[in-house]
C-alpha cells in the first residue's frame, strides 16, 4: 500500500458549524491508540470461485420516517428489492446506517418536516435481520445520527447487530466502542475500515490514530468519512484537503456520506476518492439529486492488489424501494 512515511500538512478546516481548527499534521508524530489485533478481525465467507473479492460501498441508510410506513409488517425485504441481485453478488456490503437499531417507537413519523422531533430517528430490531439477509454485514457508526437515542440507544443497536451476525466501525464519541476501526478477512485479504466523524471532538486526530494502527496490518484500506454540508453539490476545499491527507496516510479509497447528494470523484495519488455517494435508503424525495444515490462495486485481486471500480446508479423510489438506476 502506498503511504508517506512523513507528512507535514497544515490546513485551516472551517465548518457547518462554525467551528475553525487549526491543524498540523505530522504522520510520524501519531500515537497508534491500539494495535491492531485478532478482535478487531473477523473472517467472512468466502465462495473461493475466483480468487477476486467484491465489495459494496453504500451511502447513507435510514429506515425511520416513511420508510417505516411504507415497510409492512416490519418487512424490510421489500425496501431491497430492486437491488436484491446487486447486493447477493457481493461478498460483503458496506453502509452508512444513520441511526439506532432500538425497540423505541419512531417519534420522527409524522413529525413536521424540519422540528426536531423530524430528525431523530430510530429502527425497527428487523431492520438487524434485513441487513445480513441483503449481505450488508458492516455498517459505520461514525454519523451524527447512532446516538439519537442516547447511549441505551447505542447499546441496543450494538445487541441487535451482535445478534445478526453484523460487524460496526465508526468513531462515535465517549469511548462507547472499544475499537473505532474494522478488519475484515475475505479469503487472502484483509481489508481495513476507518472512519472519519466530523461530529466528534478530535475527529481527525482519531482517524489518523486508527489509520496508523492497522495499515501495516491490512492489504487493503478504506476511510468512510461523515463529513461536509448537506445537499451541497461539490465538496469544499477543505474537505478536499481532509481527503488528501488520508491518502497520503495510507488509504487506498475515500468514500463519503452525509450531504445526502452524489458529490464529485477524484483520482489523487492513484487512488480514488468519492466525496459523497448520497443516499442508498431514504425518504427525501423533495429533489432529483437526493433521490440519486451511488454503488461503488469494488473487485480486489489479492494478487496484485490491483483495484476495479464500476460505479451503479440507484434511486430512491417514491413507494420506500431503492432500485437500480436504469430501472
């Protein structure tokens, strides 16, 4: 994997919410929190048919609101169908789950678009099931969402995913995860998972001590960042310069969320960044651009180590189902 042993990058990051922090990052100056080890890795199966490996990487889910009225009997298999066959194809999918796995009632259901109450979501425990069924077996955390329900929410949702079989990442704040980083064994790969949260206090610094953590460890790394501002169409500078230092300290692909929209790609270094992919499971259907979400379908040979990128368009159909974009 490519990495610079020794980066010195100083950038002003001016964000949503006004917060401005002024940062100097030395690669070499980074205390790993925790090395990495066997109980941050967990092996998944792996057919062996060819010996390439094939990733999903999804945007945001959330399945409160009007995906839950328009999932009857907590069937959750309906909201998939139109993708169905893309995610059997994969080994493992990978998504943003913006929001708590909880037993609560949704408060944001009928809710006024734009109260607060309109914003706080939570998921029915099916949605657990529904997930490993489709083969997304390792969801991010690192969101400004998982803790609406406060930290009981927060366990829930890590019983409901232990129970289902499905791995979690993601810097959420106040030590709540023993590890914010993921391995995963796919046949002769390992490939690594780090988030980046912009809603936590020293976000970057915990992403560029868990990139230093694993990356030796690793063959493949991936950063899924929550960052930037909503709907906005092109990421900033400054999220550009955030994307370019995880390259230069090891990542292999950068893969956004949060602005609910499909951002722009970069080539930087040989290796691709994907600002936002947008929504994959969602209920804003107020604009063509939010209703337009990207799949990247990621083929690793493990011989290589060389990376194919084919990109799928999907829409976020009106009835609650998300489907391919040329249906």
């Amino acid at each position: 994997m490519f990495f610079k042993s020794v980066v010195l990058f100083s950038l002003i990051f001016v964000f949503g919410l006004g917060i401005s922090i002024v940062l100097t990052i030395i690669n070499s100056g980074v205390v790993p929190r925790e090395a990495a080890n066997e109980s941050q890795s967990n092996k998944m199966e792996f057919s062996g048919e060819d010996e390439k490996i094939r990733l999903l990487l999804l945007g945001d889910m959330m399945f409160d609101r009007q995906i839950r009225v328009y999932t009857q009997n907590n069937d959750y298999g309906y909201i998939f169908q139109g993708v169905e066959d893309l995610l059997q194809s994969a080994d493992l999918a990978v998504g943003n789950l913006e929001g708590p796995i909880t037993n609560n009632d949704s408060v944001s259901i009928g809710s006024e678009i734009g109260s607060k109450e309109n914003y706080i979501f939570t998921f029915h425990p099916e949605v657990s099931t529904a997930l490993y069924l489709n083969k997304i077996r390792l969801v991010n955390l690192g969101n400004n969402h998982t803790l609406n329900f406060g930290e009981q929410g927060f366990l829930d949702t890590l019983s409901f995913l232990d129970k289902n079989q499905i791995n979690y990442f993601g810097n959420v704040g106040s030590g709540l995860l023993e590890s914010s980083y993921k391995i995963i064994e796919i046949g002769k790969l390992k490939i690594g998972f780090v988030n980046y949260n912009q809603f936590i206090n020293d976000s970057l610094k915990l992403a560029l001590e868990d990139l230093d953590a694993i990356r030796k460890n690793v063959d493949i790394l991936i950063i899924y960042a929550h960052w930037g501002n909503e709907y906005a169409k092109v990421a900033n500078k400054d999220i550009q310069g955030l994307a370019h230092v995880f390259i230069e300290n090891g990542a292999d692909i950068v893969v956004g969320s949060h602005p609910h929209v499909v951002q722009q790609s970069e080539n930087y270094k040989d290796r691709m960044i994907y600002y936002s992919l947008g929504n994959f499971i969602f209920d804003q259907y107020f604009s063509e651009e939010t209703k337009n979400g990207l799949v990247l379908e990621v083929e690793i040979d493990p011989n290589d180590l060389i990376l194919n990128i084919n990109e799928h368009i999907v829409y976020m159909n009106t009835d609650g189902r998300t489907v391919l974009g040329d249906n």
